[in-house]
C-alpha cells in the first residue's frame, strides 16, 4: 500500500527539517529534550511570546517525541511544517 506522504517523497524514518511554532516561551537548557531544536523565541499573539524550534531530525518518531515533550511542557502548538527532506 503506497501513503500519500510517500507518493510525494517523504516516509517515516526518513530525517526531515521541521519548523514548529508554540504559544509561550521556552528556555534554552530544554533544547536537548526538544530534539536539539534551535529554540527561537519572539512576539506571539495577543501580546504573549510564541517559540520557534527549527532544525533537523532524524525520523518522524524523533518528530513524536518532541511534540509529546511540548504537550507535557504544556505549551500549545500553533504550526507544524515540514521545511525539507532528503
């Protein structure tokens, strides 16, 4: 059975860049539990912050285990994009 994620080239343990865009803050000292993620934090909405974590990683069970760490951490998650893939 072919899935729509291979049909366009990208599978499930295959690495791939992210970008993932969250409500709030998050320090630097969690970005090894966040993947290695390069932790950007601005402006959000409603005058808040929001956190860009970008970068690569290795699969999208890596890609799982950053988001569960995010919803422990309780911080929402505004976008999920992928930004390449091999």
């Amino acid at each position: 059975m072919v899935t729509v994620s291979e049909k366009e080239g990208l599978s499930l343990g295959q690495p791939a860049a992210y970008e993932i865009v969250v409500q709030g803050a998050i320090a630097q000292e969690y970005q090894a539990r966040l993947g290695g993620l390069r932790l950007d934090v601005g402006p959000g909405g409603h005058g808040g912050s929001a956190t860009t974590l970008s970068g690569r990683l290795a699969d999208q069970a890596q890609l799982i285990g950053v988001l569960n760490a995010l919803y422990e951490m309780r911080l929402p998650i505004l976008r999920v994009e992928v930004q390449r893939f091999d």
